[in-house]
C-alpha cells in the first residue's frame, strides 16, 4: 500500500484553564503531517517547501534553522542520546499561508522500525521570538496512547510561571488524531490543551479547500493568542514577568514526574 508523504488534517483546539478564574475556549483549524523522508514530494501548485506557494513550509523555521536536512538532523538527534527511532518521521506544524505562520508547537513523531510512536520534539515557540525544544521518551500505555512528562523550561504565557511539568499524551493511529498536554504547576493541574483532527491526504483539492476556509490561520492563531490574553486579565489573572530564556535550547525528558 502506498501511504501519501504528507496529511492535511481539520481539527480544533481546546483550551481550558482550572483556576484561579475559570476560562476555556474551542476553536476549529487545521495542520499538516509531513514525511521528513519524502519531503520533496509533498510540493506542489498549492503547497511549497523552501518555495512560495499559497500554503508553505520552509526548513529554516525548524530545527538547526539553517535549511538543511531537517530528517537528518532529527536522526543525529535521536542518536546522541541512544534514541533507537529508525522508522518514520512525522513533521506536525501549521503552514505558512501567504508565507505567514506562528507555530506555537510543532510536533516531530518519530517511530521505530516496526511503525510505533517512541519518541517525540515538541518544538515550542513563545511571541517573543525564543523557541526551546524538548526531546520527549514515549511510554505506551495499556489503550495504545503514548505519554510522556517535561519540566516546563520556557516562558510561554505571562500567566504561568515557569514552573512544574508538563504531561503529553498522543493518540496518532486511526480516523482521528490527537495530542492532549496538561500542564501542572506546583498546586496540580491547572491548564489543559487538546489539539485533535481527522488526516486526509493532502490533495490540492484538499488544500485549497483549507486555504478558502481559513485564509488567515497565522494571523488568527497570533489574533486569539492575546484576545484570550486580554480576556485573563480582565479576570484579574495573576500576572508573571518574563525570566531569561535558558540557556540550552533543547532538553530531554523521559517519564519520571508523577
């Protein structure tokens, strides 16, 4: 069977803070999936790599940011620190659209060779321009999901100090997807966010149908990041300045906060 080198998927995400004031919103979007390995086969009229094009990616926003192989420098990754992932790799990000984009994270799905989940780079991205990557060890779990845990190291929002832990959980096979991330300061959990979607081949058909339903998905992801801003502190949220950025900008986690 020949699986496509990249998905388009339709989805939402959901947000939804505990305390101290209540806030939750919904809001439908969509992503890409892509192949490291066949990269060069995902570009067509309606989507570019390196190139302009409606939709886009381009390598210099991910990774070592210089261009180059980015499955080749995932791989060089996952072997400095003994990761056997040799199977797939899974890039999951937004595009650019008009050549605009702000990924608040991107997902690389890496896989062994028998095709499950065993590791994952959540590549995070704050509104200040920092990014901070975190190398995330897989553990199954009996319902077939994977999860893992990180200590958050990077300012993200100025509503949350940067402290506690982070608990991912992946659901990647079947109709839908989803990556679920709860994040827990030193009182409990006090965010959870969902990102969930059904994968279709990515098609022109498909992507231009996506490009007239969301023709502002960069700037609409900016737009709603300080809309929701605005929204917390009209709830008087408590308020927390931002730290330096640390110094490493990639760590690894593996399941040992409970």
């Amino acid at each position: 069977m020949n699986h496509p080198a990249a998905q388009l998927v339709h989805g939402q995400v959901m947000h939804a803070r505990l305390r101290p004031a209540p806030h939750r919103f919904v809001y439908p979007l969509f992503y890409v999936r892509l192949n490291l390995a066949r990269l060069d086969e995902c570009a067509s009229g309606w989507f570019g790599v390196d190139r302009w094009r409606p939709l886009s990616i381009r390598r210099c926003d991910y990774g070592p940011r210089d261009g180059s192989s980015l499955e080749q420098w995932m791989r060089a990754l996952l072997r400095e620190h003994h990761i056997d992932a040799e199977g797939e790799i899974w890039l999951q990000t937004f595009p650019r659209v008009a050549g605009y984009a702000f990924n608040p994270v991107s997902f690389w799905q890496c896989h062994d060779a028998d095709g499950r989940l065993c590791a994952v780079l959540a590549e995070v991205n704050n509104t200040f321009g920092e990014c901070h990557r975190y190398l995330l060890r897989v553990v199954r779990t009996t319902d077939g999901a994977g999860t893992c845990t990180a200590i958050k190291q990077m300012h993200v929002s100025p509503f949350c100090p940067v402290e506690g832990h982070y608990r991912f959980r992946f659901r990647l096979g079947g109709a839908r997807h989803s990556t679920a991330i709860d994040y827990y300061d030193n009182d409990g959990v006090l965010l959870r966010t969902a990102l969930s979607g059904r994968p279709v081949p990515m098609t022109g058909r498909a992507l231009a149908g996506a490009l007239l339903r969301y023709p502002l998905l960069g700037l609409g992801i900016v737009f709603r990041i300080h809309w929701q801003a605005f929204r917390l502190w009209r709830k008087r949220v408590p308020f927390f300045s931002k730290p330096p950025c640390p110094a490493h900008h990639t760590t690894v986690h593996q399941e040992t906060v409970r």
